[in-house]
C-alpha cells in the first residue's frame, strides 16, 4: 500500500517541482526578475509602496539581489535532487533487466546535458560568432585585426607568461623539493613555501603592489623593494607599470603562488622514488647531482609534467594579476585581458570571441598532452 502511494504522489511530485523550477528559471531570465518577484511578495504582506518603488527600479535593491540568489540556489540545487531523485524512482518501478539498463543513464545523460549547455554550445557559439560582425554577417574582420601589432605584442606577451612562469615556478618548486627532502622541519618549511596557495590571484596582487608601490623621490618609499633600491642610492622605480620590467615583476607574483603548488606534488614524488634505486645508484658510483638528474628526474618525469602542463594552463589565462596591476594599459595586456576589454569596455564582442577562441586553441594542446600523461601513468 505504501508503494503504490508513493507511486502515485510521485509524478505530481515531480510535476510541481518542474513548474516550481520553471518559474524560478523564468524568474532568473528576467532582467528585473528578483525586483519583481520581491515586489509580489510586498503586495502580499500589503507593503504597497515598496513593491512600487521596486517596480520603478527603486527600493531596497540588495534584498532583491538576495532573493534572486536564494531562487538561484534553489532551482539548481532543489532541481537537481528533484531530477534525480524522479527519475531514479521511476526506473525503480521498471522490471529487474531494463532497469539496470536504464540506471546508469539518469547519471550520465544529466551531466552530459549540462557539459552541452554549459561547455560545448558556449564553445560552438563563441567560435562561429567570431566570424560574425555586428549584422551576425560572415567576416573575416575579427580574425585580420589581430595580426596588427597591438595584438602580436599581446600574444608575445602571453608567450613570455607560459614560458618564464610556467618554467620558474616548476624549477624553483622541483629545486625547494630536492632542498626540503632532508631538512628536520621540513613539514614546517614546506607550510610557508605552499600557504601562497591559499591567496587568491587579486590578493596575491595586492600584497605584491605593497611591494612595488612607488612614490616620487622627494617622498618616503613605503614599498618594500624602493625602500632597498633607494637605500643603495637608487631612484624609485614604478616596477609593477613601467614597461618592461613591470611584465617579470607580474610573472614573480605568479611563480610565488605557483612554485608551492609544484613543491607539494614534486616532493610527492621524490619520496615515491623506490630507495633500492637511489641505493644502487650511489654504490655505481654515482654523484648526488648524477643521482638528481639521471636517476630521480627522470623517474619522476610524469609528475613533472603534470605540474607542468597545469601551471601552462593557468598562465595562458591568466587575467587577475594584469587586470589588478594596470589593467594592460603598459604594454602588459594579454589575451585575457584584451578579451574582456574587447567585450566590456569597446562592445566588440566578435573580436572578444575571435580572442577566446584563440584562449582556447592555445589551451586544448596542453589539455590533450595532460590527458595522455595521466593515461600513461595509469597503464604503469
């Protein structure tokens, strides 16, 4: 009896989530969606004069940006159980054979609806509306205008980021591993080395702009590095604006968050290195510089490029540190910055695209090389 209850609340159940969710999604498409909705729930609690201020795009804004978060986390949230849990109790009601067909389906189809609407068509669209102009008309105008030269040097730019940030921040974690490996407090040490990580790219930025911070000779030096500079005689140097020096100082605050993440998995697998090896080495005869780079490096090579490649990632995008420095306005733009300028500020959003398209072909060659690594080493 209580089975074939269930059985029958469960599709009205499911029918009242789905137009619950629809509304909410209804809600979350409007422009002035949360101001409306707060605006019906003042006329229910006979607030009159509040609902009209919100309906004039007036009122208590914020408790509307709140009521428009808690329905976003409620349709996403609340759907998705909804939608599982449906639909998982429905198969339950199928015969033993199709079920076990069908269950792994209502796990996968989900999540790969939500790769092809939030991955894939996103990606498809921004490609092709990179050949669109302002009309959705074909051109190539997108494309030709970055072979200017505002562009190449922001592609330079983005290749002086891969090689000197990704390279500095795996040699220093690979040397502070090697060093670490026999230190007595070397938990302790690698905490300072790694807490970095725990800063986000912005705050990692502004700490580094007390650092390079600038004021005029006639002035105190607040900034630590004009602070030495000046004290052996120096004039005060604008580091993080003044071109080219300002583009190593930005790649220095990356390779300082980046090098303890590449620390923590190196030092992993140095110490996965097996000590029969390191033994064997040692009584060939061979040196403790032979035994790190003939024996050790090359046993740990799968880890090297894991880090590697994810660090390559993160710096072909990379975004904050420019944008919180200068904003690419000292020679210092990348690709990032240049689309979201393109996009925000100029309104050329098929160059914007034509640029995250470039973002993307960059990216998916280290993607593919990180994908056959973890390949290779699951097979080992």
């Amino acid at each position: 009896m209580q089975g074939s209850g269930r059985s029958r609340l469960l599709p009205i159940a499911i029918v009242v989530g789905l137009l619950v969710a629809a509304g909410g999604v209804a809600v979350l498409l409007d422009p002035k969606g949360g101001q409306n909705l707060l605006a019906s729930i003042y006329d229910l609690i006979g607030n009159a004069a509040g609902a009209e201020a919100l309906r004039n795009g007036q009122g208590d804004q914020f408790i509307a940006k709140i009521v428009l978060a808690a329905i976003a986390l409620l349709v996403g949230v609340g759907g998705i159980w909804l939608l599982f849990t449906g639909v998982s109790s429905l198969v339950e009601l199928f015969p033993p054979k199709p079920r076990d067909r069908i269950m792994p389906w209502v796990f996968v189809v989900p999540a790969l609806l939500l790769l092809g609407v939030y991955l894939v068509y996103p990606a498809v669209a921004t490609v092709i509306r990179s050949f669109q102009d302002d009309n959705d008309a074909f051109t190539l105008a997108n494309w030709s205008s970055l072979a200017t030269g505002p562009f190449l040097e922001i592609l330079r730019n983005n290749v002086i980021w891969l090689v000197a940030a990704t390279s500095g921040s795996v040699g220093l974690g690979l040397l502070i591993a090697a060093l670490f490996d026999r230190i007595r407090r070397e938990s302790l040490a690698k905490v300072f080395v790694f807490a970095p990580q725990a800063i986000s790219l912005v705050g990692a930025t502004v700490i580094w702009s007390f650092v390079y911070a600038w004021q005029p000779a006639s002035q105190p030096q607040f900034g630590l590095l004009n602070a030495i500079w000046t004290a052996f005689g120096g004039e005060p140097v604008p580091w993080g604006t003044l071109f080219p020096i300002n583009i190593p100082a930005e790649i220095v605050i990356m390779i300082w968050l980046q090098a303890g993440f590449a620390m923590v998995v190196l030092s992993a697998a140095i110490k996965g290195v097996p000590v029969e090896v390191t033994e064997a080495a040692r009584l060939d005869g061979a040196s403790e510089r032979q035994l790190y780079f003939q024996v050790i490096i090359p046993m740990i090579r799968g880890s090297i490029i894991t880090v590697t490649t994810t660090i390559a990632i993160a710096t072909l995008k990379i975004f904050d540190i420019v944008m919180s420095i200068s904003g690419g306005r000292n020679h210092d733009d990348v690709v990032a910055v240049r689309m979201f300028t393109e996009m925000f500020q100029f309104f050329n959003d098929g160059r914007a695209a034509a640029l995250a398209t470039i973002l993307f072909i960059a990216v998916l060659p280290v993607m593919i090389l990180n994908l056959r690594n973890f390949r290779r080493q699951a097979a080992i």
